[in-house]
C-alpha cells in the first residue's frame, strides 16, 4: 500500500510503506519530503476543488484532507479549521495533536488554526498548540489562532498563553 503525501510545493507523491518516517526527495522538483507512519484510520483522500477562502475571498487550492482538520495552503501559510465544532475526549485531542504535527513537518510554512465555529475547546488542546507553536518557533515559523471567540481570548489572556501563543485580533 502506498502512503499518500505532497510535497512542500504541493506535488501529490506516492510512497512505498518502506520509506515512512523517512525523507525523501520529490521527484518533480527535489524538495525534501518526511514521509509519515500509514495511517489505516483514515478515511479516502477527497478531490481536490478550488474553494473561496471566506476571511480574504482568495482561491487556493486544499492541501489534505485529515479526519479532524481541513487544511489549505496559500502563499506562504498553512491554513487549519477544525471539522467538528468540539474536541472533548482525549482520543480526538491527541489525534488532532498528531495531524498538526505531521502539517508542520511538511514544509517551512507558518500556520494559521482558526476557531471559527469552535464551541468548546479544552485545556489539553491548547496546550497541544503550545507545543507546537515552541517546536515552530527554532525554525523561525510561527502559530497564529484566528477567529477566536472573546471568551476565549478572555479565557486565554487568564491563562497568559496570549504571551506564547499569537492571536489574531478581529
């Protein structure tokens, strides 16, 4: 079974399963690319289709597909929503955990998770981010938060990760 993954300048490669948690390079342009552990959870890769960006009105074109997050790239950006209004159990939190991961081993991107549409966001979540925002930051990329609701800026700005974490105002 081959094991699906693009490269940083978005071309779509298949890897033999022999070559996963390795890097290799991409045969149209020879940018390094790690190849992640297969996945048997996860459900067929969807076909791509050019989407309005509802926040700037740009097109883009969406990166993958992955159970718990919509994921789009423009420009130099990564762009994440999270599918289901609520992660509440552990299992969901630590796979969301791993797919933001595995985004931010794919490239030199700098990501942007919106919130939009989040009713409930959990402590164990947010401090995933934080996890990931210190892993970003060595390279010189960085987390942002949008569309983050005021109780939770509110709830944030208590728990000062506003001074770790890069929240968008609007």
């Amino acid at each position: 079974m081959a094991i699906r993954v693009r490269c940083p300048n978005g071309h779509l490669l298949q890897i033999k399963e022999k070559h996963a948690e390795k890097t290799v390079a991409c045969p149209r342009c020879s940018a390094p690319v790690k190849v992640p552990r297969p996945r048997q959870d996860v459900p067929p890769k969807r076909q791509a289709e050019k989407v309005a960006q509802p926040e700037t009105g740009h097109s883009f074109m969406p990166l993958f597909h992955y159970r718990h997050l919509k994921v789009r790239k423009e420009d130099d950006l990564i762009l994440v929503q999270f599918i289901k209004p609520s992660i509440i159990d552990e299992r969901t939190i630590q796979e969301t955990a791993e797919e933001l991961l595995s985004l931010a081993r794919q490239g030199k991107y700098n990501m942007v998770v919106s919130f939009s549409g989040m009713a409930i966001v959990l402590s164990s979540l947010l401090s995933r981010l934080v996890t990931l925002q210190k892993q970003l930051e060595p390279e010189g990329r960085q987390l942002r938060l949008s569309n983050v609701s005021k109780q939770l800026r509110e709830v944030l700005t208590a728990a000062k990760l506003d001074q770790v974490l890069h929240i968008e105002r609007g």
